[in-house]
C-alpha cells in the first residue's frame, strides 16, 4: 500500500478482534513514528508500547473518550519532553503511526492526551518520568469494523491564493 492508499484507507477504528499483534509490527509502527519530522530536530518523543491487558484496562478507565483501549491488543503512548514544539512533533509522530499502521493492515484510534486532566496519571501508569507530556495515546489492533466516515472534498476545503467564503 503506498502513502496516498494508507491516507485514504485510515479510520478511526474502536472495535478490536482479540488477535495479537505481533511485536515486529508493532516495532514498525514506532519506527514510523521515530522518523516523523520533528522542530529543530529536538525529536522529544518516547513510545511506550502496552499489550498488558491490565495496563490497557487502567488506561481505559482514565481516558474518557477511550475505552476501547481495553479491548485493543496494543496501545502506543506518545510522550514528549516539554520542549517548545512538543505537541507539534509528538502529533507528528503519532499521524506517522497511524499511516504505518493502516499500511500493515491494522486499525487504530488516536485518543488525546495533551493537557487532559488524566495525562499525569497515564505518566505514571508507564512509568515515566514525571516532567514527559502525554500527547497522545494510539489502540492498535486487527479492526472488527470498517467504519467510513463522509470526508468534505477537496473543492470543500481547497482555497487558492486566499480564502473564499463562497464558491
């Protein structure tokens, strides 16, 4: 699957069949996200991979729009060291994952994590260091739907030279 393909095929899935995923793909997924770009090449991401089904239960509990956590096979936390931009690349490195892991034929769902009241305790719960920013938390598994959401086209959004309110 090329780059415009995973684009156009990624979902928010939040329903997981039960399989595995395998610690090679997962490895992949984070790699992804590794080379995401990144301000001033500060690169101040740390990913935590959960397939412990108790962590992912506590993560569920705290995250309020992300309950499926606890269902999903994998959950990859982004973290961030406070540096200027670190919404900005951590972002950037969970849209590489959710790209790599569409193009590996698995679904996923990005649940925030930047200045939700539960980021400090999803810190913990992974046993980071206190001063790291949750940016997001990422459900990964084999999907158990399909779900397909209308998306605006392009001539919806796309304005040239500036923007038009009507077209």
């Amino acid at each position: 699957m090329d780059v415009f393909e995973a684009i156009a095929a990624r979902r928010s899935v939040r329903r997981f069949r039960s399989d595995p995923v395998s610690r090679d793909l997962l490895c992949r997924i984070v790699d992804a996200g590794r080379l995401a770009p990144t301000a001033h090449n500060d690169q101040p991401w740390e990913f935590v991979v959960i397939t412990d089904g108790v962590r992912r239960s506590r993560i569920a509990q705290l995250a309020e729009y992300g309950k499926f956590i606890a269902d999903a096979p994998a959950c990859i936390v982004t973290l961030a060291q406070p540096t200027r931009y670190y919404v900005e690349d951590g972002s950037a490195a969970t849209t590489n994952m959710l790209l790599a892991a569409t193009a590996l034929g698995l679904g996923t769902c990005w649940v925030a994590g930047d200045k939700k009241p539960y980021a400090p305790q999803i810190v913990s719960l992974c046993g980071a260091p206190a001063n790291l920013k949750l940016v997001s938390m990422i459900a990964v598994g084999y999907a158990a739907e399909t779900p397909s959401p209308s998306k605006r086209t392009l001539d919806q959004v796309l304005h040239w030279e500036s923007f038009r309110s009507s077209r």
